[in-house]
C-alpha cells in the first residue's frame, strides 16, 4: 500500500457560526479542517466550465437552420 503525503499550510478561515456548527456535528471538532479539505477538492476537481453547464457539442450534432425558399 502506498502513503502520499502533501504538503500542509496553516491558514485561519471565518466561518459563521451556523456553517462551523454543522462541519463540527458532521466532522467533529478534531477533524474539520479534513472535511474542508474534501469539500473543496470535490469542488475544484468538478472542472466544469466558467460560462454555464452547456455540454460540449460536436459539428456533428449541429443540423442546417437555412430557411427553404
């Protein structure tokens, strides 16, 4: 079996009390910081795009739209 380790920073995040409240009953006070960790890598690893969550379409897919005279 293999360990990876990263490397950690220490970093102070504000939190309101309603949101602290609910990581300490879901993650327990010792281990928060591991469920943010988690909560932001499912975040950041989604990769969708910036501009909405259109699929992606291929030419073709695309049909012709000229009007028949």
């Amino acid at each position: 079996m293999f360990t990876v380790t990263y490397m950690v920073k220490k970093t102070t995040v504000l939190l309101r009390e309603d949101v602290y409240q609910a990581l300490k009953e879901k993650a327990g006070a010792k281990k928060i910081s591991s469920l943010i960790n988690e909560i932001l890598i499912e975040y950041f690893a989604k990769k969708e795009s910036m501009f909405g969550t259109m699929k992606r379409v291929d030419v073709a897919d695309l049909r012709d739209h000229r009007e028949r005279l």
